[in-house]
C-alpha cells in the first residue's frame, strides 16, 4: 500500500484546490462510501444552489483535477442554554445565537486511501469561508453540524477531533444525528 500523505494547512494549498460548484464541474465518479452523500452531490446540490437552499464547495486535487471532498455551506442559528452561553462569554440576553453549518460533508474513498486529514483540512477551509463572511457582511459566531450517526455511528470523534462540541439544548436520544458546534473565536 502507498504511504498516505497528510494534508495540512502548509501543503493544503499546493495539493488541492477548493472552488464553488458550477455546472460544468463533473459529478458522477464521486463516491464518498455512503449513497445519500454521493447522490446528494450528482442529483440535488446544484438545484438546491440554484434555489439558494446550498451553497456547495468541491476541493479538487490540483495533480490531477479529481474530486477529492465537497461540502455544502447554509446559514444557521442554534439555541444555547445559560451554562452554554457562559461557556463561550456570551453576555446577551437572547439565547439564538447565528452559525453556518456544514449541511454536508465527505471526502472521496480513494483520495482517503492516499491522502489523511482531507475531512480536517475541509473544516479548516470552512472556517476561513465563515470568517470572510464575519469580515465582510454578516456575523455567524459557530460552525455547526448535525453529525450523521445513522451512517456512521462514531463520526462525532471525527468533529470532536476538531473542535466541535455537543449542542445540550438541540439533541434528543432518538435521533439520528447529534447537532455540534464549533466557536470560531477560538483560535485554529
Ligand atoms: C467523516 C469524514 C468527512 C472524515 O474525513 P477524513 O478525511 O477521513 O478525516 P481526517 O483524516 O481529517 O480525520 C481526522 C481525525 O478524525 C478521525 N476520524 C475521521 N473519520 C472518522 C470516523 N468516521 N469515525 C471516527 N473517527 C474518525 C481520524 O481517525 C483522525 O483522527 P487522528 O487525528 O487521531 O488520526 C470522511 O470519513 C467521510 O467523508 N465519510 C463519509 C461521509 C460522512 O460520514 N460525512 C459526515 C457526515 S456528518
């Protein structure tokens, strides 16, 4: 088997680059492992842009021009309980405060196989995108996420790894995903 190269916020920008779905991008030999993802991409993500539901980012390996991982962005909003709100010094009498969340996520099976760090490095990438949006015209304080336990039960390490914690308020036991967030004021 080849070593795997580890992508990480130096190289990151040699080996990929990050670009915003257009039509002509092609889809079809993107295959992430789980259907709903791959399908989500190939069937809806492109009406669901158009239709200002999605705004989706594909990250190409530069080498080679394959489609490594795409996620799609949305605004959001989470409610945070009084211990919460605390948590990240949040002195405001309302409890909803704005976010972005990854609606979707997921990184090809074959540039997993060669490279480690791709699903991290896209976290990175959305958070920039989150602080240009700060920057420039609205706030959004989190990045959220409802991570997907139904498909794969321990993803929630993969969030925690970077970053993201639990959203007391916004999660029951039966569901089938567990809404996190991340403050992007905590430095990277
Ligand atoms: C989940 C996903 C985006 C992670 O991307 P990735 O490139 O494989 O993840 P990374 O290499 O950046 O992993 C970072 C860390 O999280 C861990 N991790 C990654 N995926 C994990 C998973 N599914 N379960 C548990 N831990 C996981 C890695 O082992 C790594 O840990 P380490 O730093 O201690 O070595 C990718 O596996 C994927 O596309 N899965 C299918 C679609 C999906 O489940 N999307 C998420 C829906 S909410």
């Amino acid at each position: 088997m080849n070593k795997q190269t580890t992508v990480t916020i130096k190289n990151g920008p040699d080996l990929f680059v990050l670009e915003r779905l257009v039509p002509t991008f092609s889809l079809d030999v993107f295959d992430c492992s789980i259907a709903e993802y791959n399908e989500y991409l190939t069937q809806e993500a492109q009406r669901a842009q158009n239709e200002l539901i999605s705004v989706s980012w594909l990250l190409h390996e530069r080498r080679s021009g394959s489609l490594a991982a795409y996620m799609s962005l949305i605004n959001d909003a989470i409610k945070l309980n009084a211990t919460e709100k605390e948590l990240h010094h949040l002195d405001y009498p309302f409890r909803t405060i704005p976010a972005m969340k990854i609606a979707k996520l997921a990184v090809s099976k074959t540039h997993r196989e060669q490279y480690k760090s791709i699903g991290t490095y896209m976290i990175y990438l959305a958070t920039g995108i989150a602080e240009d949006t700060n920057e420039i015209h609205s706030a959004c304080r989190f990045i959220t996420v409802d991570a997907d336990i139904e498909h794969d039960p321990n993803v929630t390490a993969f969030y925690t790894k970077n970053g993201f914690i639990p959203n007391g308020e916004m999660n029951n036991r039966r569901s089938k995903t567990i809404s996190m967030r991340k403050d992007i004021m905590i430095l990277r």
